[in-house]
C-alpha cells in the first residue's frame, strides 16, 4: 500500500463502512489530561502544535463552514492568544493548524473547529485531529480518527519508517484514559514530508 493509499484508508475515504463508532467531539477532550500524562509518566513535552485536518466540498454553503470556523477561531484567539492557519497539502486535503503553549487552549481550539463542521452538517467532512508531543528530539502525535471514533499513537522516524516500540508504550500508557483504536491495522502513518516536519506541513 502506497503513501496515497495508506492516506486515504486512514480518513476513511476507501473504505467508509469501515467506521465502527460515530465519532464524538468530545472524545476530543480526553487530550487535556492525556497532556498531563505524556509529560509525567513519559517526559514528552508539547509541540506546542495541534491540526484538524478534513476534505472540502466545491460549495458556497461549505465555504460559509470554513469562514465560520475560522470566526469562531479569531474570536478565540483573542482570548487565548492561539494562533491559527489554513493549508492545503499535495493530497488536497486541507488542514486547520493551531499553535498555543498552553496545550488546553490547543484542546479547545480544535474542539471548537471541529463541532463547528458537525454543527453545521459537515461531520462527515472532518478526517482526523492530531495532536502533537516532543522529547529529545524525538517526536510522537496522538491521531484522532473521525471515521473510526477512536485515538492511535503515531512515531514517526524521518519521513518513512516509524518507531512501534514506542507506539505501543504509548498505547499502554494511555490505554483507558484515551479511546484507542484496538485494531492496530488502522495505526496509519501521516509522514512528514520532511525529516523535522510535522505531518501538517
């Protein structure tokens, strides 16, 4: 399976019957105290980063959505000083990309963008949240995927090989305190085009 392909069957778009819980924004939320964890049982750090990610529809009606997000989002962010940008990646697909020290307002951030789609009938629109930790130089994510209503840790190494070991210690850490995805073949890789860069650049 190709890069493209990987992509694809992880949003959900080959294969949407694959979907076995309706996903719920306020699994979302489960992240803030997740933080807490990574940080003191596991020394990562923040990427002080988080992104939603989701495909668009060629429609006035889906536009007003994106502007809409993208209010509620300036009107956050002139209370919590979290700083956001759109972009489109070389898939297509497009990416909400949120920065903010404080991880809860990155938790917030990305809940409020995210509700906003559902509200306004584009759920099935959204693709996955990634949230994204830091320690010595290494980086790992926690991917929400929409499609399958559930979390799955993700350790990049470079742009194509990915560290397991620490996906499973991840896994086990968090097991019960985030909903994980049991079935490790829906683990998909969102690689990096570039060895230091986040899957949403």
């Amino acid at each position: 399976m190709g890069l493209f392909d990987s992509f694809r069957a992880m949003l959900g778009i080959s294969a949407e019957s694959d979907a076995t819980t309706k996903a719920d924004p306020e699994d979302l939320f489960g992240m803030s105290t997740a933080y807490l964890t990574m940080e003191a049982d596991l020394r990562f750090d923040s990427a002080d980063e988080a992104a939603l990610c989701f495909s668009s529809v060629d429609s006035t009606d889906f536009a007003d959505t994106v502007d809409a997000v993208e209010d509620i989002l300036t009107a956050g962010s002139e209370e919590t000083g979290t700083e956001f940008r759109r972009h489109t990646d070389g898939h297509g697909y497009n990416w909400v990309v949120l920065a903010d020290d404080d991880p809860e307002d990155l938790v917030t951030s990305v809940h409020f963008a995210a509700d906003e789609f559902i509200e306004r009938g584009y759920g099935s629109r959204l693709l996955a949240a990634l949230f994204g930790f830091e320690r010595d130089g290494d980086r790992a994510y926690w991917i929400y995927s929409f499609r399958r209503g559930a979390y799955y840790p993700f350790a990049p190494q470079g742009t194509s090989s990915r560290n397991q070991s620490l996906e499973f210690k991840l896994e086990s850490v968090l097991d019960g305190e985030l909903e994980i995805e049991d079935d490790e073949s829906y683990w998909y890789p969102l690689w990096p085009s570039t060895r230091n860069g986040h899957p949403w650049e």
